[in-house]
C-alpha cells in the first residue's frame, strides 16, 4: 500500500506557515486513513511543542487530533502548514510507545494512527464534528420550510452538531449548510467531539481540623441537643474525606454544610474518584509460599539474566504463576514497573486474587470488560506511577508503565495473543520483544506447550529456557508434595463403533464420569466446535483427505452443494469428494462433528440427576456469565461441564478429576498449518484441569485416529516429541519459523467480483516478484476462504510465504475491502 502525502491548500482561517519556520514536527493525525507515515506541520514559535503531545492540525478542510512523534529541522514536504494548537501541555506518550506504534505500522501495515491510538488513553481519540451554530443578529427566515426548521432549531438549541440537527429536522445536506452561510443566516465550522473517556468527580467533605478536635466539638454539640446532626457529620468525617452523598444519608443539608464550614470544621471539595475494577475484589492474607527448588532456580536464573527474553516451559500445576509472582516482587523491590499478560479468557477472578493478594496496592487490571471510565482511570493510574504492576490481556501490554523491567506473558502459545480485528493486527509476542528491546526489560514467555516457534528459538539460543518438570500439589496443611501428571487414556472410536457403541461417549469415558458423580467429584466433556462438520473423515479406518501440496486437510467446499468437492484452502486444489473412503474402501466417509448442544444433550441423557452445565462461546458472550461458573464450579453445583476451548484455561478446581475429549479429530484436521500444534496444545492444557490436588486425574481422548502425533504426544505428555514431530513439518512445508505467513481477504457482495479482484491482486504481486528476479515469497491461491461467505460478502484469499512477504505487499495498492494479516496465528 502507498498513500500520498496530502499537499493541501492552507486553511483560510490560519496564516500560511513560512518555509523559514525553524522547526517542524511529524504529526502522526487522526485522519480515518491509513496514512502509514506522519505528517509534516510547522511548529509556531509561539506553541511550546514537545514530542508525544497532543495537538491539533489543519488536514483538508478540517482540524483533526494528532500526536507529535519527531520534531524536526527540516520538513518532509515544501508546502507546510502550522499547527493549530496545542491539546494538552503534558505529553501523553513517551518515546518508547511511538517507536512501538512505528514498528507496528511498518510491520503489520497497519495505519500508523491505529498504531498509535493502542497506547493513548481509552477514549482518548476525539473525532471531528460538523457543528452549526446560529449568528448574533439573525436575518428574516427564509421562505424555504427546510431553511426554516433548520434555522428554528439552531435558534432555540444554539450550537450543535450536524447529527443532532439531522436527527431533529430530517435530511440537511451540506450544500444547503453552505447556501444558509453564505447568505448569512449560520455559520458552520469543523469542531472536535469531546472525549468520551473522562475522569469523574465526587463532592467531598474535608476535615479541616484534626480528628480529636471534631470529635470534642461533636460532644459539645450533643451535649447540647442529643440528636444533633452536625455532631454526626463531624464524627463520620473526623475518619478520612466524607463524601457528600454520604453525608446526606446522615441527614445532612446544605445548611448544615454552611455553617460547618463557615465554623472552620469542614470545606466542600470535588474529588476525583477511581473506578477501580481491582476494588471488587476483596483479597486475603498473603500465603507464605516457600519456592520449590525448581520454581527457586528458575526465578533466580531469570533474575540473573536481566534484559533478556526468556522460556519458562513448566508443565500445567508446575507452579509458572509463583515464579512470576517472585519475580514482579523482584522488580517492584527495585523501583521498577511489570506487565503480566494472561490470554483474555484465562484472566479469570481467580488470576487477579493471586496477584491482588501479593500486589494489590499497586495492581492494575486492564481488560475489555471494564467500563470506559474504569479503563480511563486504571491507565491514569498507571501513568501517574500509583500503579506499577499491570495485569490485563494482549492490549495491556501498551500501558504506561514507568521504568518497565518485566514483561510476562503467561500462556504465550495462545491465539488469543494475537490481535484480529481492528487493525494493527498484532502479535503480543512479537510487541513485547520489541518493547523489550526498546526497553531493556526482562521478557518472560511462559506455557506447559510452548508454540514451536519460541521453543526453537530457545532451542538456538537466541532465548533462555527454563524448565519446571514437576507438578507441585499443595495439600490443605499448606505442605507441598509432587504432583502426579493426570493419566492419559485414548480411546479408539473405530473400536468402540466395532464393539456396538454406537453413541458419543466412549465406555471408559462414560464409566468414569460415573465414578465421579458417585464420588461427589467433577467432570469436564470437552467439544472441540471450531470447524465441525467441515471436515471429513472415515469412521472405519480415520482416514482424512490431506491436500498434496499444502500437507493440511482439505475441507468440504460448502459453495457446491449439489457435487461435494473437496477442496484445499490454502492453494485451492480441489477434486470429488469420493463415495466410499480412498483408503479402506468403507462405506463410513463422512463429514464429521458434533456441537456442544448436543453432546449437553447426550450428557443429560447418559448421566440422569447429574448437574450439567454448558459452556461456550455462546454463554460466555454475557458479561459476568464466566465468573458465575467459575463460583458455580468452585461451590461444586455443577457436576459436569461441557464446554469448547476456552474452559480449558486456568481453571484450579480441586474436585475436577475427569476430562474427556469427545471429539479429538475435529481439531486434527483444521485445514491450517498450525492445526497440529494446535490440537497437541488443547488436548494438554484440558488435560492440565484434571487432578490438580490430592485425587488423581483421568482424561480420555476419543479419536479415530489414535496413532496421530499430537494424540500420542500429549498422552505421554511429551511436548519434546511432539515438538520433533511439529518442527519437522514446518521445514518440510516452509510454514514459520522456517518462512513467515502473510494473508490478503478480499470481501465482495458478488462472487465473480471478489475471485476477479483476488485474481488480479494475485497476478500483479507475481508481476511484481518475478520482475525483480526473485522466487520468494510463494503466492498461494487465490483461494476460498475457510470461512467463505461472511455477512453475505464472499471472501477470497491470497496466502505468501516467504521470507518478508510483508515487503511486497508494501508495494502494492489495496482498496477498502482487503484485509492484510502478516504472521496470522491461523489462515482459517
Ligand atoms: P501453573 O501456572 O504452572 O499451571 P500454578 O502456579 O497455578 O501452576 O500452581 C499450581 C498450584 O500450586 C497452585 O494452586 C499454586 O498456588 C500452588 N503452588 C505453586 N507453587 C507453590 C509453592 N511453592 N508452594 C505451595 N504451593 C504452590
Ligand atoms: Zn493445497
């Protein structure tokens, strides 16, 4: 993508800059564009510019909000204008977030805005209003009934917004704004909308004396009238600040108020109050954990390796949260700051309990379910120092932090580490090494199923690995003993078919879970939704197409209904889906899948009196719906979970002792170069909730393909084979770390438009290659998507897999309806 420099016209309204100016300034602007480089402005003498600073700019016709990113000598254009003002003295960002924003933008090509407004104050950006406003010595109305709706209205409201005109009389184009102008009768000017993030103030009651002294004047009040309101007042506010609403409740009037202050006690204030998320929590005694050797050995060979990026490869229970609860204390001991990330899912109550009892003084918790004002408030108190340790999802890695010295991303295989949508889309991995850089603080990835990517990194050294290889099980006595790793079964479905089991859960799945319910203990049944019945498999032999050329599955092309064609989504070969199974010859080749409704269903079905519970996508989408089953679980009224990918995160349930996978394949066979990996990560981790305490764990996976690498590695838990196994793959195919991915979608109502677009993208990114003599990156496709039809757009892609493929669609122009993902986490 290349965009033009806007070389516009100077404002009428502001003096023409001078080309002798002395300084200039790039201005990254707000300008709904996606401008990837700042824009030159001159600096006024009179304006006190500095980096990081909010100001305003001319751009067009308009004043938009920009942030000043370098100040210069000489600008990047002649035709330079001034800017126009100055928003906020105090730099809002500092040096290290707009080298962040610089580097995503080239990275990601994404607009340098959008780069920048990820580490601004939430509803920090201000959009820009047409406001129409009424004049001082208005002229006759007009005979026009529109005119003189319009005019009516300004004349009652005074100045408004466009929106709001429009909202009041009906349809009001510009043109007819301009005609009214001229003829004198308003005036219509660009203005900014107010933030919507802005701090909120109480009125407060400050003692002005100390507290013995109100409390002798409450008694000598009393003594003279036993009821005395005033009295109340001075005793409820000789405790600290008495908020007025307060007050009130006691009885308190505006009077009483007055003569209190006009006697000296008391002064009505207005105070800013904190919406603080961390308040809900109520957290307990710190526990006194003593680090096991492991936990000790590795927090210390972290701390002696500071500035470095390092891997903490512990298996699930192995007490990872503890070494990075050591080393935040560690940090914060030393006057720095620290940034702990969690997948957004797995920032559960019980995360923030953990940390908020070791820190929670200085705690913020930044995520997407906090209001606007609490998210407001908790990035002021970050920037401000009141909060230096910050625990949040992906976009908290962004906050002002002051001298960072530890970032940790705890669960860094996790996809949801990876922005989708808006732009830039990012990987919180890739950020946090190049905060790091920027920085010099310490970056700690950690995970029980590292992505193979930064485990071969670790493997060449470029990052430090430490390993904890044993579970730590804390018994109730606050003594730890070592954990048993739960015990993995897998279950053959073919077998299970050929026994006459013809239903979805397994025999030894379905005999334990009764054990469970017998005993009083709980069980997870784990459904694997994304992509069901878009896959097919052999229920005899577990055969699955696998395109030649790609080595991923091929799905069911759901565009020809009629002719099932099988097809690869990422190159796009396709041929007939077969009658009976290429392989075996069996009659059972069929799409496969099941949804979580439907094995709720069977688990109502199979367990009567049980209490099951469901828990997906669906469910979590209402806010507070994942706290409430996680205290559900934990009061233990519920008996058996059924659930997709994201319970498997963090649960730390005592009575959880059964997990059975129903459908392992499904994950098998995502048609995505990373589905392996993938399925080897869910089936560990879910695994990873069973038999955290006392009582050992069981899990089941059932397959039709129990031979499948990421089956057998993750029952014998063993992440080096898989690992072997993976890595192995990616050269073969050059999929990352050996190339990098980059994905381009176009979305179009007309299918024939959307492939012709794609087609055409596709030819000049060849053009392009070829004519510089060079063979890398591979173009894949176009191709359908995996998702083909979307909010009734047809969706086509282009894949690259190179060394840089960013660099070449750089060079290209991309309309509107394309979307560019470099390094995706999936290409579904
Ligand atoms: P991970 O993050 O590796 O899955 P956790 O940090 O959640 O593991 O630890 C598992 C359990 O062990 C938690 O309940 C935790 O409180 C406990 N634990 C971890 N380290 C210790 C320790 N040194 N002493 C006592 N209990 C510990
Ligand atoms: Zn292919």
């Amino acid at each position: 993508m290349r965009y033009d420099r806007p070389v516009s016209a100077p404002l009428t309204s502001l003096p023409a800059a001078r080309a002798h100016a002395l300084r200039f300034a790039a201005v990254a602007v707000n300008a709904g564009q996606p401008a990837r480089t700042p824009f030159s402005y001159a600096v006024p003498p009179e304006l006190d510019v500095r980096v990081g600073q909010a100001v305003f700019v001319p751009f067009g016709s308009r004043i938009l909000q920009g942030i000043v990113l370098a100040l210069e000598t000489t600008p990047e254009v002649e035709d330079v204008r001034p800017i126009a003002a100055v928003a906020d003295p105090e730099p809002v960002l500092d040096e290290t977030h707009i080298g962040v924003a610089r580097w995503l933008s080239e990275t990601y090509l994404a607009p340098l805005w959008d780069c920048i407004a990820v580490s601004l104050p939430p509803g920090y950006g201000q959009k820009s209003v047409t406001m129409v406003s009424p004049v001082d010595v208005p002229l006759l109305l007009p005979i026009d009934p529109v005119d003189q709706r319009i005019l009516q209205h300004i004349a009652a409201h005074g100045r408004v917004t466009l929106d709001a005109l429009r909202e009041a009389v009906g349809t009001v184009t510009m043109a007819r704004l301009q005609r009214l102008q001229l003829g004198g009768h308003l005036t219509v000017a660009q203005g900014l909308a107010s933030p919507s993030g802005k701090p909120r103030f109480t009125r407060m009651l400050e003692a002005l004396r100390s507290a013995p002294e109100l409390e002798a004047h409450a008694s000598a009040l009393e003594a003279a009238r036993p009821q005395s309101i005033e009295a109340r007042i001075l005793r409820a506010a000789a405790g600290g600040n008495l908020p007025l609403g307060e007050a009130r409740a006691l009885g308190a009037t505006p009077a009483h108020v007055r003569h209190l202050e006009e006697g000296g006690w008391l002064r009505a204030t207005e105070v800013q109050v904190e919406r603080n998320p961390v308040d809900a929590y109520t957290f307990g005694e710190l526990p006194a954990l003593v680090l096991s050797s492991d936990q000790q050995a590795a927090a210390d060979a972290i701390a002696a390796n500071p500035g470095r990026t390092h891997l903490l490869h512990g298996v699930t229970g192995s007490g990872k949260t503890e070494v990075y609860l050591d080393l935040v204390a560690r940090v914060l001991a030393a006057g720095k700051g620290a940034i702990v990330l969690v997948p957004e899912i797995a920032l559960t109550p019980q995360a923030i309990r953990r940390f908020g009892e070791r820190f929670g003084e200085t705690l913020a918790v930044r995520h997407s379910a906090l209001s606007g004002g609490e998210a407001y408030d908790q990035w002021y108190r970050i920037q401000r120092g009141e909060a230096r340790l910050v625990l949040g999802s992906r976009s908290a890695l962004f906050s002002p932090v002051k001298d960072l010295g530890l970032v940790v991303l705890d669960e860094e295989h996790e996809w949801s580490y990876k922005q989708v949508e808006p732009q830039p889309r990012y990987h919180a991995r890739a950020a946090a090494e190049q905060l790091r850089q920027l920085t010099g603080a310490t970056l700690v990835l950690g995970s029980a199923t590292p992505d193979v990517t930064t485990y071969q990194r670790s493997e060449a050294g470029s990052i430090l690995r430490h390993e904890l290889v044993e579970r730590i099980n804390p018994a109730s006595d606050g003594s730890t003993a070592t954990g048993t790793m739960p015990s993995i079964s897998v279950i053959d479905m073919r077998e299970e078919l050929k026994n006459g089991n013809r239903t979805v859960f397994g025999f030894a799945l379905k005999r334990a879970v009764d054990k469970a319910l017998v005993a009083g203990e709980q069980s997870i049944l784990f459904v694997n939704r994304r992509g069901s019945a878009r896959f097919t498999l052999c229920r005899d032999c577990g055969y699955v197409p696998v395109c030649p050329s790609c080595d991923v599955a091929m799905g069911l092309d759901l565009a020809e209904p009629i002719q099932a064609r099988l097809r690869c989504h990422h190159c796009g070969r396709s041929r007939r889906l077969e009658e009976r199974c290429p392989k075996c010859g069996g009659n059972r080749y069929r799409p496969f899948g099941v949804g979580t409704q439907r094995i709720e269903q069977e688990a109502r079905t199979h367990f009567p009196g049980a209490r099951v519970a469901r828990w997906d996508s669906d469910v979590s989408r209402h806010k507070g719906s994942h706290e409430a089953i996680v205290a559900a679980l934990e009061r233990r009224e519920i008996d058996i979970l059924v659930g997709t990918q994201m319970l498997a995160k963090g649960l730390d349930l005592p009575a959880m002792t059964v997990v059975g996978v129903v459908d392992a394949d499904v994950g098998l066979s995502l048609p995505d170069f990373s589905a392996h990996e993938r399925t080897f990560q869910v089936l560990s981790q879910v695994a990873g909730r069973a038999g955290r305490r006392e009582k050992a764990g069981s899990v089941f996976i059932q397959t039709y393909d129990p031979e499948a690498p990421p089956i057998v590695c993750a029952a014998d838990h063993d992440y080096r084979s898989f690992f072997e196994h993976e890595i192995a793959h990616r050269r073969r195919a050059g999929y990352p770390p050996f190339g990098r991915l980059a994905r381009l979608l176009f979305h179009h109502g007309n299918d024939e438009h959307a492939l012709q677009e794609a087609a055409r993208v596709a030819t000049d990114l060849r053009l392009r290659r070829d004519t510089a003599g060079r063979a890398d990156p591979d173009i894949l496709g176009p191709s359908r998507a995996f998702i083909p039809r979307l909010r009734g757009d047809y969706r086509w892609q282009i894949v690259l897999r190179g060394r840089n493929p960013g660099a070449l669609i750089g060079s290209v122009r991309l309309g509107e309806r394309w979307s560019v993902d470099v390094d995706p986490a999936t290409l579904l």
